[in-house]
C-alpha cells in the first residue's frame, strides 16, 4: 500500500513539475535565435473569401484571407506591432489557419513580418509530462528506466541519421542493421539490467528481426522485386530501395522485441514458480502465449499502417483514381513492410522460446539471481 501512495505522490510531483515547465515553455520568448515570437492581438479575425475554386474531377476548395494584428514578444522588433495577412485553405492540408491569442514564430524582414508556423513546443512539453506521469503511475520505479531507455533511443537515433547524412547514404541498410543491435541492447539493459533473461530477450530480438527481414529479402530477390514502387516513397529522393529496407528494419524491431519481451519475462517466471517444469512444458508454453500474441500485434501494425496511409489514399481516392493506382502510390510499400513484420513476429515466438530453454539449464536458486 505504500509504495503504491509513493509511485503516486512521485507521478503527482513530475505532474506539477512538468505542468510548471509546460507554462514556462509556453511564455518563453528569448531563447529562440532563428525566429521572433509574436502573439495574435485580435479578439475577432477578420476572415474573408477570397475565391472558390472546383476541379476536374468536382473536388471543391476555397481560398481565404485572414487579416492579422501581432504584437513582437521579442528580439530586436520586441513589443512593435505588425499587420499582415495570411491566405490560406479550409482543408489546411499544406496552409495553416490562425487564432486569436495565439502565438506564432515570425521572421521580420525590412519591417515584413513573415508567419513561418505555430509555436507549438510547450504541446510537446505537456505530452512528455502526460507520458512521464502515467509511466510513473503505473510503473513505479520502473519507469525510470523506460524513460531513460526512451531518451536514449532517440539520441541514438539523431546519431544514425546524422551519420547517415554524413555517408550520404552509402551504407544505410548496414548502418540501420548495427543501429537494430544497439537499439535493442541498450533499451533492453536499461528496463530489464544485464542477466540472462534480458540476454535471452535480445539473442530472441536480433534472430527475429534479421532472420525474417532476410528471409524476405531474398524472397523479393527471387521475385525481382515486381511491383514494389520505391519512388512512390514520401521524401526518398536519394536511394529510396535503400529507405525502404532500413525503414523495414527498424519496423521488425520494435514489433519483435515487444513481443520477445513478453514471452521471455512471462516464461522466466514460469521457470521460478516451477519446480518440475520440463522442456516441453516450457515449449508449450510458449507456443500457447505466442499465439495468443500474434493477432493483436499483427493488427495493431496494420491499424498503425493504415492510419497513417488514410489521408493520402483519401485524396489520391477523391481524385477518382483507381483502387488499384490508390494502393500501388499509398498502400504497396507499407503493406510489404507490414508483411515482412508479421513474418517477424510469428518467427519471433519460436526464437523466445527456444532461447528461454536456457533458464531451464541454468536455473538459479532463487528469483533475480
């Protein structure tokens, strides 16, 4: 009981701290170099029709104007007041509408204010803080190592891609192959320290993920890779095959390892609970808990996929494009990759189980030795 009040009071502390930091980035205004901080003065926008518009295929849009009144927070045009004007599209796919009291990112040019975006930092501040939070509620101490595992990703991640745009992407599939070890290793050995049972999660990760990604390549190899349009991948103007396969890469892992985690700490203390446990009882086990695994993991990256695929098949759809133009431009390379990860996960179940024989034959005399 009590150690459920301290995780809470400690989640009720990072709560008000993080609700401290989130007010103070909010007001923040002199710690950007690039760009001033302006906020919108109007009470009312005056918000006028510029012109409507209707394309071939019936689609119908409008272009509207916003007149804006901004107050410079500051550098060196800080507390002068702009007006300007900001055109803009009600669907604000590529355009952004504007509010009053809202506050913005301006760059000001021979007395020209010019809006660049939003200041959206403290929304980023307020979700680290929601997430720490509910991490520490239900964690406890552990989310200490999440979050570190967390912020240590990232950093490597900004790493590997810096690399990577400083080999301008020569050997981005090797790069991204050695960045899946050291992902794994360090996440797993901040949540879990070293033992056997995080050695077990990572030999069962690694197997996974280049056991089916190689499988699948040379599957697609054979097939001379028909119909997998790389080009129509978002942004890939150099190397997109080379994109591809790294995003595949990095797509197994967090699938796998979700998973290997689960099934290795769920049959480690199998092990430790058990005193006659056999070999093929820990293989049933296993085999048992994989399959009720793989479903919800398959569907929760087809759900993830087609989420994030929606908007752009909505519009290539509205277009009165084909279904099957919809899904070579949208849909191919995120279904192949969604596949490679299902291969990956039911894989994944034989690896966890088979590395978790291991705690059989060294079974140590009480738990966490």
């Amino acid at each position: 009981m009590n150690k459920i009040k301290h995780r809470h009071l400690l989640a009720l502390v990072v709560a008000v701290i993080g609700l401290v930091l989130t007010a103070g980035t909010y007001f923040a205004t002199n710690i950007y170099v690039k760009d001033d901080v302006a906020v919108i003065t109007d009470k009312t926008i005056k918000d006028t029709l510029v012109e409507k518009s209707t394309d071939v295929y019936g689609n119908k849009d409008e272009t509207r104007k916003q007149v804006l009144h901004l107050k410079v927070l500051s550098g060196e045009h800080q507390g002068r007041h702009f007006t300007t004007q900001n055109f803009y599209y009600p669907s604000q796919l590529v355009t952004q509408k504007y509010r009053a009291g809202q506050r913005i990112f301006v760059n000001i040019k021979k007395g020209e204010p010019a809006i660049q975006n939003p200041k959206r930092d403290w929304v980023l501040v307020l979700a680290l803080t929601v997430t720490a939070a509910l991490l520490i509620a239900v964690s406890g101490k552990k989310a200490l190592g999440l979050i570190a595992s967390m912020t240590l990703s990232w950093v490597l991640f900004y790493l590997v891609i810096m690399l990577n745009i400083k080999l301008n992407g020569s050997y981005i599939v090797l790069l991204f192959g050695v960045a899946d070890v050291v992902f794994s290793f360090f996440s797993l050995l901040l949540v879990q320290g070293f033992n056997r049972k995080m050695l077990a999660t990572w030999a069962a990760t690694l197997l996974g993920v280049f056991v089916s990604f190689v499988l699948c390549y040379v599957i697609m190899r054979l097939t001379g890779e028909s119909e997998i349009k790389y080009e129509t991948g978002d942004y890939a103007t150099q190397d997109p095959r080379g994109i591809f396969l790294a995003q595949t890469l990095l797509g197994i892992l967090g699938a796998v390892m979700d998973e290997a985690t689960d099934i290795v700490s769920s049959l480690y203390e199998l092990v430790q609970t058990t005193t006659d446990l056999t070999a093929k009882q820990l293989i049933n086990s296993g085999r048992t808990m994989g399959q009720e695994i793989m479903g919800p993991l398959i569907n929760v990256l087809v759900l993830i996929f087609m989420s994030e695929a929606l908007p752009q098949t909505i519009i290539y759809l509205r277009d009165n494009n084909s279904l099957k133009s919809a899904f070579g431009f949208t849909l191919s390379l995120g279904v192949t990759q969604s596949v490679i990860s299902a291969i990956g996960i039911v894989l994944t179940v034989v690896f966890a189980t088979g590395c978790s024989l291991w705690f059989l034959e060294n079974k140590p005399a009480k738990v966490g030795e």
